[in-house]
C-alpha cells in the first residue's frame, strides 16, 4: 500500500531550518519503506541534520524513527498529537471559513497553520508588503485574520501591524481581526482594538486559546448583516438624534431619488458603507442590482478588467469572457468603496463612463454602454489628493455632484448612549446572555471618551463587554481597560485635547509622568517610523543628539517594565 506524506518545517539541533535553505512549500509525496497497517500516513522533514519521520497511530499515539533534536520539535510534535484525530480527514478547503496569518516568524507561521489547517483554509504571509499582494490576488477577502504586530522592517516596534490592520479592513470591513504581539502592551493592544481588531492575544498562547478567539471571532461575523443588504431603521447607521445625525439623514433622503453620483466622506468606521446602502435602500429603482466594490481590495493591474470585464485571450489566465461590474450593476448601483485608491491611469477611463456611460472591455473594440449610477465613498481628503496630484479634479467634480459627510463618533454626543444600547442588546441576545450594565463613573469615562475608531470601535468594545461581564456592571476601570486613551487625547480635536486630561484629573487618576512619557514615545515612535529605524536621522528630526534619543529610549524602556511589575 502507497503512503503519503505532508512535508512541513520542523527545527533541528542548533535552531536551524533545512540547513539554512528556503523551506519548501505543504506539498505531497511517498514516502518509501512499510508503515504499520495501524498508523496513518508519516510526516517527514528533510533537512542537513538528517530526515524526520512521525507516524500518527488512529489512537491519536505518537511515534518516531529518530531521536528529537529540540524541545521546540518536542512542542510541536504534542501539537500534532493533539489534533490527530482530524489528521486524516481531507476537508474541502471551500467549504471552510478563510484565514488569514500575518507573521514574520516562521516557526510560528507554520506551527499555526499544522495547528488550525483542519478547520480554516489558511494563507500566510510574512510581512505587510507580502499580505497586501496574497489579499488583492484573492478572489474573496479573507473571513478572519491573525496579524502580528511586530512586523519588518520595524519587527520591534508596532506600527506595520496597526498599517495592515487599517489595509485590511479597508479592504474588507466584514473581516474580524485578532492582534498578536510578543509584548503584553497594554498601549498597544488598545490601540489594536481602536483601529478595529476585535480581540488582542499576546504571544506565547495556547492554540487552544486561538481557536476560541476564532470561533468567537466567526460567530459573530455571521451576526452581521453583509454589505449591500437592506439597512433596517435600527440599523446603526440610522441610530443617533444628535443635529449631525439629522444633517446626514435629510442628505441622504435629499439625494436618494437622484440618478446622479454621491461622493461619501468620512473617517475609517464611521459607517460609510451603511450609508451607500441606505442610499440604495431609499432609491426609485430599489430593486435593481447592488454592486459593492473596494478600490483598495483588488489589485492595481487588476481593476480594470474588474470594472469594465474581458474578452477570452485578453491577457494571460483570460480563459473566458467576463462581464465587469459595470455591467452587472445594469440600470442599479455601483458602489465604489475607497475611491482614493483608483490609480491614476484608470482614473480617465471611469471619468469617460461617468461623462456618457461609453466603457469597452479589456481586449475588445466594441463600446458599451453602463446606465448605472455611481455611488463612491473614500476616508482621504480627496481634495488634497487633487493638490497633489494624486486625484483628478475632473474626476473628482464628477464624483462629487451630491457630497454626503458621516460625522465622526466623537461629534454625536449623547448617541454614543444610543449605540451602546443598540449593540449591548443585539450582541446579548444573540450570545443568549444578560446584558453587562454601566456604573455611573464608567458612564462618565464613555460620554468623555472620543472613540477614534468610531462605530466599529465601539461595536467591538461593546463585544467585548458582552462576553467578559454578562449581567454585571462594569466600573470604570474595567472600562478604561477596553479604551484606547492615549490616542484617544491625540485624536479629540473637535472636543479639545485636554479632554481626558481634565477628567482624569477629576477623578485624581492623573500622572504627569506617565502624560509626558507617553508624549515622548508617540514623538520618538513617529521619528523612527519615518527614518524607518535610522537613530541618528531619527535624533536629528526630533532635534536632539543622538546619545539623548538613546537615553530617552532607555527611559522608556525603564518606565515599561516598571509598569509590568
């Protein structure tokens, strides 16, 4: 009987990896020499050190030909033992929720995938540059996704993983993000969850541990109600009484009925897909087609037969014709999410649709004509872009016929109440709980709080909440604990940035120290981040010297720890 085997890194003595080669991609091959009629195929590694062959019995029992060279292969091959059971089982990747691995490690990398491989279809990347060409290659966005934040060329410091955290839910609002760090910042992990991550888990963790973080992640993504369905009158979108809201609202009824395009502005989690979808939801011809399309989703050399279709042979890969989304949006909607990301060379071909709806398809020569009316929405200022150069202000004057603006959270005052209750019900109900209630000072801290990740931050916190409190009350620490208060201080401009400050002080919670050494590490992060890591470039933009800036790291350092303890 022919065996077969699933190749997989595993280390040898001395840390190394295949003898420092590249490792191979999961790929199957036979495995030569007889395997006991009661065991499942072996696992093999080929390495300098020496080949590695594992049976897994039915039992779920372990066994090797060769000593182990490491505990770290001793850790991974409990792994296998633990999931051996759904070894053998080939699951159809289709049909399992997608997974998405930002991880510039490789051990871990391959450790999650051996580890989750049974009950997620799973694609790994190892840094940001790598994760934004895996996802706009993708034909569907990813369901849910795990992302390091230590990632090159800064695998120290935590910005690349808040930059693709942002990328992704761009990309896709609907994907459920869980941050991973190696450095229990407590900072860092508010921060995470304000852009939109929905969970924070510091490594190291069991897989245990992950996989619940998952499954959660998942049932509550299948909560959610998908982008281009009917928005109901409790939609969140359409929750607030506060004169912003209402502003929004008599735009929205104003522009609805009109055949021409609507620009929507507004920052990231405010809501602007819910606001193209009531749009929609309130036009003439509601029951045409609803087509929603993320600019910064698909890939560049790729848009343009996404818009406009191909004909077979187009290009290599062009095995059959295919309409693109103008075509079957028909006489509906197309809506245009993250318009600021249309390339400067497709951004002539869309201003020609929108002048006299003329379009061809990649590779053809015949004109077609779209009557579909064009809704766009974008968190840049697209203004600023045409200044630059980077936006046409042809384009942009189409686009902007009807301009609608989302109010950020922080402008609605007592409507973040609103939406606390909104999601405090929907959330509980739906986990089959009681819902958590709020102290008087944690009431104080939320109607103070500026949420910068808008909406979406607060669903999450709410989330949250949910699952960690059910019929309690949560005081304000328990609270403060979920909030993002330090980039909450740098982002409340429209409340005044002394907001927070005066509050905790209030509350006699206020330290100068930790104020000022927070201040320090934002200015020297910012510096580092553009010198991508130079000290000496980085010293010179925060005007100090360069023996300072390694004090005044040190200190920080100093100070972190100290708060660990």
């Amino acid at each position: 009987m022919r065996h077969w085997a699933t190749k997989y890194r595993i280390p040898v003595s001395g840390g190394g990896y295949n003898g420092g080669k590249p490792d191979r991609d999961l790929s199957q091959r036979p495995i030569r020499g007889s395997v006991p009629s009661n065991q499942s195929p072996l696992y093999s590694r080929e390495g300098a050190k020496g080949t590695f062959l594992f049976c897994v019995d039915a039992a779920g029992q372990c066994a090797r030909d060769a000593h182990l060279s490491s505990r770290r292969l001793q850790a991974i091959l409990r792994a296998i033992k633990s999931l051996a059971g759904g070894i053998n089982t080939l699951n159809s990747r289709a049909n399992l929720p997608s997974l998405f691995i930002v991880d510039d490690d490789p051990l871990i990398r391959d450790t999650l995938r051996l580890v989750l491989a049974d009950e997620f279809d799973i694609h790994l990347a190892e840094d940001r540059a790598h994760a934004i060409r895996l996802l706009r290659n993708m034909s569907l966005p990813p369901q849910l996704a795990l992302v390091d934040l230590g990632l090159p060329p800064t695998p120290h410091r935590p910005e690349e993983g808040f930059r693709l955290i942002a990328e992704l839910l761009a990309h896709s609002p609907l994907v459920k993000v869980i941050a991973l760090s190696g450095q229990d910042d407590r900072a860092n992990a508010r921060h995470a969850r304000a852009l939109g991550a929905i969970e924070f888990v510091a490594k190291p963790c069991s897989p245990e541990t992950i996989k619940a973080q998952l499954h959660s992640a998942l049932r509550i993504q299948l909560d959610e109600r998908p982008p281009g369905t009917t928005p109901n009158k409790n939609a969140p979108g359409s929750i607030g009484n506060s004169p912003p809201m209402q502003a929004m609202r008599r735009q929205i009824e104003l522009y609805a009925t009109s055949p021409f395009p609507v620009l929507i502005e507004g920052e990231s989690g405010s809501g602007k897909e819910l606001v193209a979808a009531t749009l929609q939801n309130l036009s003439s011809n509601r029951s045409a087609p609803y087509i929603v399309c993320s600019c910064a989703a698909i890939s560049p050399h790729l848009l343009e037969s996404a818009f406009f279709g191909h004909i077979k042979g187009a290009f290599t890969g062009a095995t059959a014709s295919q309409a693109g989304f103008f075509e079957e949006a028909g006489a509906g909607t197309l809506f245009l999410d993250e318009i600021g990301e249309l390339p400067l060379e497709l951004q002539a071909k869309l201003l020609r649709v929108l002048e006299n709806g003329e379009f061809q398809r990649v590779g053809e020569t015949t004109t077609r004509k779209s009557h579909a009316r064009i809704i766009t929405a974008t968190n840049r200022d697209l203004k600023a872009c045409v200044r630059d150069g980077k936006f046409r202000i042809d384009l942009y004057h189409r686009l902007s016929i009807f301009t609608v603006q989302v109010p950020p959270l922080r402008t609605l005052g007592a409507d973040k109440f609103l939406l606390l209750d909104h999601f405090r019900e929907h959330y509980a109900t739906r986990a089959h709980r009681p819902p958590f209630r709020l102290a008087a000072g944690a009431e104080k801290l939320w109607d103070s709080y500026t949420f910068p990740g808008n909406t979406r931050e607060l669903r999450n916190i709410v989330i949250r909440l949910c699952t960690k409190y059910p019929g309690l009350n949560v005081n304000a620490p328990q609270l403060e604990a979920e909030l993002d208060l330090a980039h909450s201080n740098a982002d409340a401009s429209a409340t005044g940035p002394m907001t927070d400050v005066r509050f905790a002080m209030e509350r006699g919670t206020f330290n100068l120290d930790e104020h000022l050494m927070d201040y320090t590490n934002r200015h020297i992060d910012i510096a580092m981040d553009m010198t991508r890591g130079n000290i000496s470039e980085a010293a010179k933009l925060l005007g100090i010297a360069r023996t300072t800036l390694y004090s005044r790291m040190e200190a920080l350092q100093k100070h972190k720890a100290q708060k660990k303890q």
